[in-house]
C-alpha cells in the first residue's frame, strides 16, 4: 500500500514581505523580503516542506527559514 503525501502547500513567493517569528533570536520580529524558495526532497510531515531565503535589507544579510518560522509582513 502507498503512502499518501504529505506535502504542505508553499505559504509565500519569492518577493513577499515577511516577519521572522521563529525562534532565532538574531532573527525574531525582522521584516525581510522572500529572494528564494526551494522544496526540500524528503520532508516530515510534520514539517514545512519548503524552506525560504529571507533577505534583509537594513544589513544585507541573509538567511534561510522554515514556513512556520515566517508570517506576512504588513
């Protein structure tokens, strides 16, 4: 018998403005912009299966984020 998948739907574009609401403190409550996205080949099902790379404006950083670790950004 087949598994059925899992996936979790792809929560934001590259482009979008999102907030960090995870738990990296260096990270908490920056608003960052969407410049990648990529599904990973094996996820959880309890986890996003999409990760997100968050650009940061203010100090040209960078970094990469789960779904559930980002909210839109009003």
């Amino acid at each position: 018998m087949q598994t059925p998948s899992h996936k979790t739907p792809r929560r934001f574009s590259v482009g979008d403005r999102v907030r960090v609401v995870g738990e990296a403190p260096e990270y908490q409550g920056r608003i960052g912009t969407i410049t990648n996205r990529y599904e990973l080949a094996v996820a959880d099902s309890q986890r996003d299966s999409y990760r997100y790379v968050v650009f940061f404006i203010e100090d040209g950083a960078d970094a990469v984020f789960y779904g559930f670790e980002l909210e839109m950004a009003s």
